[in-house]
C-alpha cells in the first residue's frame, strides 16, 4: 500500500493486523522506550520496528534499533533515512539511502472523518473550501483526514532537514484525484514559512501521493536532492 506511493529507490515494508510482524521482538535498546507503555502501544511500537529492521536488510544494511531522538524523530543507520506510521491494524516502514533523497515521510490513519472540532485546527479556509469541493463530489471519501494525513507526511519530511516545528497552518495542502475508478491521488504542499535548504536551494514545496484502501488512508512525501 505505501509501496506504491513512493520512488523506487524507497524500500517499504508493511504489516496489516494478522501479519507475523506484530510479534516481532524489541531490541534491548528499544525496550526501555516503551517501558511503561501499555500492551496495544507496545505491540505497535515492536511491529513499525520490526518493519523498518526487514526493511533495513532488504537495503543491504545490518538490522539496527530503532531509538527516538528530539521531538520522537527516529535515528537511522549512516547513509539511510526514512519514516514510520502506524494506526490500528497497520503499520509501515519506509527508508531509502540519502544519496537518492534528502527526505521523505509517510503516514497512515483510518479512514474516516476526523473528530469534532478539530477540523478547524487543521484545516486552512482555503484548504476546507477545497474539501468541500472534493466531498461534494465523492462524499463516501473522508477528504478531511486525507489532508490530516498528508500535513502529518509533510511534517515528517520537513523535520529531519530543519529541526523545527511545523504547525498545521502552515502548510497549504491541495489533493487531486487521480482519473478513474481508485481513491487515490497526488498532494502538493505548499510551506507558508520559508522552507528547508537542499542542496544550496530552499524548497517551499513538497509533493507526494495518497491513496485510500482497505479502511485505511496513507500518504506519502519525498523530497529529492536539488
């Protein structure tokens, strides 16, 4: 499912809610992470790992822990990066070496509308304007949640190349569905502060893919070198 978002250079390993992954075992420098966590978080924590160490190998590169640095943000191996996401029933791992990217992030979340009142904390008037459109349209999709997903993606894109906060109004997203039958699409951020520098050019705009299936919505953000 994140597969598809993302270039070929990404390699990503997912685990749907019966897949063997969601017993995999924590590293003895994870464990303390999650300590005091109760038995849903940690058996989440543990499969999002899992997912990324598969994914490691499949990169070529030794399984290493996953261990959180500021802000949460996960320490990759030298010479990778990448994200994780997870929500009920699924959870995913992305990473790629950092020669082909300068940064990518994904995210997963259920499909369905987002809680009352927080709507108006994440959606921009212009961005809300926009969802009404696309609800009008095809109001079975959750279009909200979408963009909730993709400023979730942004931010895990953004992060890792600024160290700083990116609060939700302060990225403007636009969906646009893809032709035919899929509930699936592209997503263009637009950074309403100054962006990133990459490779000597400051980036004040990330695009990506969403896709919705199986109850779940995912989203997807790279940013390529310069």
């Amino acid at each position: 499912m994140i597969e598809e978002l993302l270039p070929e250079s990404v390699v990503a390993v997912e685990a749907h809610g019966d897949d063997p992954l969601w017993d995999a075992p924590l590293h003895p420098e994870e464990e303390p992470l999650v300590a005091r966590a109760v038995a849903k978080r940690r058996r989440e924590f543990a499969a999002v790992r899992g997912c990324a160490r598969r994914a490691m190998e499949k990169l070529g590169v030794a399984a290493h822990p996953v261990v959180n640095g500021d802000r949460g943000v996960p320490l990759w191996p030298a010479g990778l990066t990448g994200s994780m996401t997870h929500c009920d029933g699924y959870c995913a791992a992305a990473l790629v070496r950092v020669r082909d990217l300068a940064s990518l992030g994904i995210d997963a979340e259920p499909h369905g509308p987002l809680p009352q009142g927080v709507g108006p904390s994440v959606l921009l008037p212009a961005e809300a304007e926009r969802v009404a459109l696309l609800a009008a349209q095809r109001p079975a999709v959750h279009w909200d949640r979408i963009v909730f997903s993709a400023k979730e993606s942004v931010y895990k894109a953004w992060y890792p190349l600024t160290r700083k906060w990116l609060d939700f109004s302060e990225a403007d997203i636009t969906l646009r569905p893809d032709p035919g039958g899929r509930t699936a699409g592209t997503l263009h951020a637009e950074l309403l502060v100054p962006g990133p520098l990459v490779g000597g050019h400051r980036l004040q705009s990330f695009d990506g893919r969403w896709l919705v299936h199986g109850g779940v919505v995912a989203t997807a953000v790279t940013v390529p070198h310069a």
